[in-house]
C-alpha cells in the first residue's frame, strides 16, 4: 500500500514537472526542453531511414505519417476540450437588469455618477432602497441629499453606514441585513437587485457572499461618460444571476 502511494506520488511530481520544460517562463528548461524535442525527433527519423532506407518511398511515407499523427493530436485536443467538463461557477450569465421595487445600493463621493444613475434606473417602480455609505460620501452631503429626493419621490430609503470599505466581512454583514429587512417588509427573491457599481472590489466581494446565501441578484451600471459626465442614454444596468452549482440544485 506504501509502495503504492509512493509511485502514485512520484507519476504527481513528475506530470507536475514535465510541463516546465515547455514553459517560457522558465527560459533555462524550456530552451532544454526544446533541444531534447528536436534530437528525439530527429533519431526517430534518422531509424525511420535506417529501416525503410533512404529512396522517394520513404519520404512520402514520412510525409503522410506525419500529417496524421498531426490530425490525430488535433482530434484529441477537440474531444477532450468537447467533453471535459467546467468547474461550475456562482456568477451566471449577464443580462439586461428589469426595473425593480427593491435596491440595495453603494454610494460613492460626487454627483453624477453610476449609483445614482441607478435610482434613476429603477425609478419608476422603485418603493424601498437601502442606501449604503462610507464617512466619505456622507460629508459629501450626498446621503442627506438622496435621502430627502428618494422621500419625496414616496420611496422608502434605510442609510446603512460602512466604517471600513475595505472589510470584505462588514460588506458582507451589512448587505445581509438590508436583505434581511427587506424580506421583513415583503421584498421576495427577486424583487430587488444589490447594487455593486461604486462600491471596492473588497466591499463587492462581500456583497457577493450575501446575495449567494439568499440567492438576491447582483446588479452593476455599464456606465458611459463623456467629458467626465455621464451620459444616461448610453448608461444602462446589467445583471448577475447567482446561481447554485448542479450538485447544489435544489438544496438551496
């Protein structure tokens, strides 16, 4: 059993090794892996010659063998690409985001950008968003001033502070209570959209990791600017579908 394990090990370490030797970034081996290439091909026909002997004959059966041993190696590569099978990821295809009741949403510093581009989106069918800021976007004055247009457009608004933008886990923490307070108020799955535009890629990370629990879509704005500005005609949300692996199907 010993001895087994320790062969098993070895045929590891020597398919983990062998592609080094064609690796450029490995300049040293590859260039040996190149030389060792070309002197075994160039014995294999060197006693090709020896034992067909060296006439026209031998040249075309070089030739024709050679073309298929290229066209063999091709169809190999195509069945084993065709059948093998991908890791199954969480993020699924993207595709244009519907207008929803419900919006979580990151702000960040400044007019004019893509969260707000969002509200915009939603807008028309827009009763409840959780409006999640930094120390930053709140002296900005730009929270107290969605704030007050979200109210008076009769949306519901909820401010979620973030102290640490960077913190993967708190991202987390905080999405997942808006979603939470959201089911409260009757927001099912797929009623409302995270929002992840303005927010760093830690903070998104963790919104990520919310939404996968709940099986919540994530949203983010295509943003087009001219001149520093966006332009909202040519800006328009799209969105991820979170979804379980096959083995998971059905246990979520």
């Amino acid at each position: 059993m010993k001895k087994t394990k320790r062969m098993a090990a070895r045929m590891r370490n020597m398919s983990e090794g062998f592609p080094l030797l064609f690796d450029p970034r490995t300049p040293v081996l590859f260039v040996l892996g190149g030389v060792l290439l070309s002197m075994v091909s160039s014995a294999c026909y060197d006693l090709l010659l020896l034992w067909l002997g060296e006439s026209w004959l031998t040249y075309v059966i070089t030739g024709l063998g050679s073309v298929v041993l290229l066209a063999g190696v091709v169809l190999a590569i195509y069945v084993v690409a065709s059948t093998h099978k991908r890791p199954s990821t969480i993020l699924g295809p993207e595709e244009r985001a519907s207008q929803r009741p419900g919006l979580v949403l990151f702000l960040s510093p400044g007019t004019g950008k893509a969260d707000e581009q969002a509200l915009r989106w939603h807008q028309p069918r827009l009763q409840h968003v959780w409006l999640l800021f930094t120390d930053e976007v709140e002296r900005d004055g730009k929270v107290e001033r969605l704030v007050a247009d979200c109210r008076q457009k009769d949306v519901q608004v909820y401010p979620l502070r973030i102290t640490n933008p960077r913190d993967a886990e708190e991202a987390r923490a905080v999405v997942s209570t808006a979603l939470a307070e959201a089911e409260r108020r009757g927001l099912k799955r797929g009623d409302l959209y995270v929002d992840i535009t303005s927010c760093l890629r830690p903070s998104a990370v963790g919104a990520t990791l919310a939404c996968s629990q709940t099986r919540h879509d994530i949203e983010y704005m295509v943003s087009h600017y001219e001149k520093g500005q966006l332009v909202s005609e040519k800006s328009e949300a799209m969105e991820i579908t979170l979804s379980a692996p096959p083995s998971q199907e059905g246990s979520v």
